[in-house]
C-alpha cells in the first residue's frame, strides 16, 4: 500500500480497500486450502529438519549395540514422510490447474505458485534425506 498524509484512520482504510486480512476472505478461498499449500511448502523442511536430529540422536544408541538398522528405518521413515507434503502439493496443482482464462477467482496464481514450489522444496528435502542416509550404510556409528 503506497504511503498517505491523508487524515484518518489509516488502518480502517487499508482494510476497507482489502489490502489487510486473511488470505481466506480477500481471495475467497478455502481456509483448509490454505492450509494445505502451507504444509506443502513448509513440511518437506520440518521433516527433514526432525530426521537430521532424531539421526544424531540415534548414533550414540546404534554404536552401543554395534547395528545400524536404526539409522536405515529412520532415514526409510522421514524418506516416506518427506514425501507427504510433496503428495498435496500435486494435488493442490492438480485442483488449480488449466488455463489462465479457465481459473477464477483472486489468488490463483498465488495457489498454483505454492503448489509449485512445495513440489520443487519437497524434492530438495528428499535429496537431502537420501544424502544424509548413505553414509550410514558405508561408515561405521562409532568411528570418531
């Protein structure tokens, strides 16, 4: 919103002309909706975030019964829930697909731009994972 000297109540009037409220009401939209291309975006990172921790946490336990079967089922876990977001990703961009000129409705390009980069993000933190679990296969829990 460009700047104003106008008197007034300049926030009754930002959100008068619409600019300040929730996603929902401005674009008419689902809330779920929303909430959907949030977790797409956001939860790919969240997960791969849990795994790099829940993986340091598991060294020390897998160096004490000299296995690494926990590193692998965890890394196998978070590969698997790492690919959630991706999957409502797909779905929102399915929902928001066609055409310019088909899609109505305020927020359109903004919904499909999430479901986009929540495909491309879910695939980096995939990678990320599947980087993370191969050294486990080759290196030893317990070297220091």
């Amino acid at each position: 919103m460009p700047h104003s000297e106008l008197p007034g109540n300049q926030r009754g009037r930002a959100e008068g002309e619409g600019y300040l409220d929730s996603e929902s009401r401005i674009e008419g939209s689902d809330a779920r909706q929303n909430l959907a291309l949030w977790i797409a975006v956001l939860g790919s990172a969240v997960v791969w975030a849990v795994q790099m921790q829940t993986s340091y946490a598991l060294v020390t336990w897998t160096c004490s019964i000299q296995r690494n079967w926990p590193l692998h089922v965890a890394s196998l876990l978070f590969l698997i829930l790492a690919a959630v977001p991706g999957f409502i990703a797909w779905k929102e961009l399915r929902a928001n697909a066609g055409s310019e000129r088909e899609r109505k409705g305020a927020g359109a390009g903004r919904r499909r731009f999430m479901a986009m980069l929540g495909l491309m993000l879910t695939a980096l933190f995939v990678i990320l994972i599947v980087a993370q679990a191969i050294p486990s296969f080759f290196f030893d829990p317990c070297l220091d």
